[in-house]
C-alpha cells in the first residue's frame, strides 16, 4: 500500500486551497457572470425541414457570420430546429431565416423550410426562482450537517461527530466557489456565457463533492477503533487507502467529459466544462481540503 505523506504536509495544500478560493471568489464578486438566454431573454425561433435536417454544428457553422449572442440551437423530433438568441429584431430575424433556406437547400435541393413560430422569450430563470435556489441549497447544507453528524455520531474522540460534517461542507463551498470563479473569469475574458444547464452542473458539483468526502471520512471512522497511531496518522493511512480508488473514479469521468468538450457540441459544451472542473476540484479537496482540516481541529483542541 501506498505511503503518501499527505496530511503531513498539510500546510502546503490548505495554502494552496485557500489562495485559489481567494482568486476566484475574487473574479466573482469583481467580473460576476455573462448571463444567457435562459437569465436574459431573447428571441426563440422553430423551423421545421421538409426533408434533410441539417446537425446542430452545421446551423451554428452557417450562422456564424451573423454573430449572434447566446445562440442555443436544440433538435425538437427528427425535422424541427429550436434556435434561442439574444437578438428581438426582424431584420436579424429574417437575415437567420434566409441562412437556414439557403443551407436547407445545399443539403437537398427539393429540401424547403417552414417556420412554426419565432417570438420573443423572457428569462426563464427569474428573481424569485434564483432566491428560491439559493434557500434550496442552504437548507440542503443544513440537512447535510445534519445527516454527516448522525452518521457519524459514534465517532466523538478525537474530533465532534459535527465537525466532520463541517468540515464536508466547506470542502464543498470550497470547490462551488472555484468553480463558479472559474466561469467568471471565462465569461470576461472569453465571452462564455451561463444558462440554465450550469445551475444544475452546479449542484451536481456539490453532490459529487459531499460523496468524495464522506468515502474518505467513512474510512477514518472504520480506523480510528482499530488504529495504534495517532490521529494524524490514522487520517493519512485512511486517504492512502482511498487515493487509488478516488482518482481512478475521478479519472474516468474526467476522461468521458473531455471527450465531449472535444467532440461534443456547443450546446452542453458549458454545462459539461462546468463539471469537469467542478469534479475536479472535488477529488482535490476530499484529499486536501477536508481531511487536513480535521486533523487542525484535533491539534487546537488538544492546545
């Protein structure tokens, strides 16, 4: 079995951690969000093709020259195109239905296009909505203290059953903040925007981030009774035991994920961009995060 001297060197890795929460909390609170369609409002236009279809990447190439903001192109059924964007204008509108005509013909030259309808959209996600997020995800965390506390009650020496559910949760606001940074600082630089599948990659994030922790913590409760070493220790042969198991896990998905970023299409490029780092920064801190920040509680409190 594998040896790391992690929470050894435990010093180095909370520095590191907090350093990137500061810089990207920073780019949040400083740059915020670039909001899509889903937040902003637009225009929603459906065609339906008589016969070819063109792909989601074909009607984003032909498009292109219009340089649209927000473009969210989705497949409705095996002939329709649903097109969401920023614009409201007719002459924009009627410059987008000129470029589908056109493309539907190179594909087919007895191909047509119909629209079905084209009006404009409000943002689907409002105040009300987002404050009603924000209170789901606080009561979430509450229930998470509150279940980790439960789970582990019987552990109480060396450290408070509470504390290990604390210390899940700031592994958790740690890797949402950095996350969402990171997103700030791709929309000023790059001009990526957020909708509403980035809500959800989000707390999927969170949830990824909860159960990497507590397959670590569910360890150290199994060799805490049997253990002869002390409590950093114990916590250190407790990660090396999980290291293997959590970066293969982690590894794997991250590979799926950046096959799609590659060969997948816009559309899910951000929600899919969203987890990889989201995933990411969870495997980091059930390993740095979370873990080292037990072993500093049970060294203040023996001062």
């Amino acid at each position: 079995m594998t040896n790391f001297k992690i929470i050894q060197k435990k010093n180095i890795w909370l520095t590191i951690s907090s350093a990137l929460f500061i810089v990207f909390l920073a780019a949040l609170i400083i740059w915020g969000f670039k909001y899509g369609i889903d937040f902003t409002g637009g225009s929603l236009l459906e065609a339906r093709y008589a016969s070819a279809t063109p792909t989601v990447n074909q009607v984003e190439q032909s498009l292109a020259g219009l340089k649209l903001n927000s473009l969210i192109v989705q497949p409705v059924g095996n002939q329709d195109l649903l097109l969401k964007f920023q614009e409201t204008s007719e002459e924009v509108h009627q410059a987008v239905l000129g470029k589908l005509t056109d493309q539907a013909k190179q594909l087919d030259k007895n191909n047509s296009l119909e629209e079905l309808r084209f009006e404009s959209v409000g943002p689907s996600i409002g105040a009300e909505l987002k404050a009603k997020s924000l209170w789901a995800i606080f009561f979430a965390l509450i229930a998470m203290l509150g279940y980790i506390t439960y789970a582990f009650r019987k552990v109480s020496r060396p450290v408070a059953s509470w504390k290990f559910g604390l210390a899940a949760i700031i592994a958790m606001f740690h890797d949402t903040i950095i996350t969402m940074g990171v997103f700030a600082a791709l929309g000023h630089f790059y001009g990526i925007e957020i909708n509403t599948p980035f809500v959800a990659a989000v707390l999927t994030v969170l949830g990824y981030s909860v159960h990497d922790t507590i397959v670590v913590f569910d360890r150290i409760r199994e060799n805490l009774p049997k253990s002869d070493l002390n409590f950093e220790e114990t916590v250190n042969s407790s990660l090396n035991q999980t290291l293997v198991r959590s970066l293969n896990t982690s590894l794997t998905v991250l590979l799926v994920l950046l096959a799609i970023i590659i060969f997948g299409g816009a559309s899910i490029r951000t929600f899919v961009l969203a987890l990889a780092v989201g995933i990411f920064t969870g495997t980091y801190s059930s390993i740095f995060v979370a873990s080292p920040l037990l072993v500093v509680w049970e060294k203040l409190g023996k001062k």
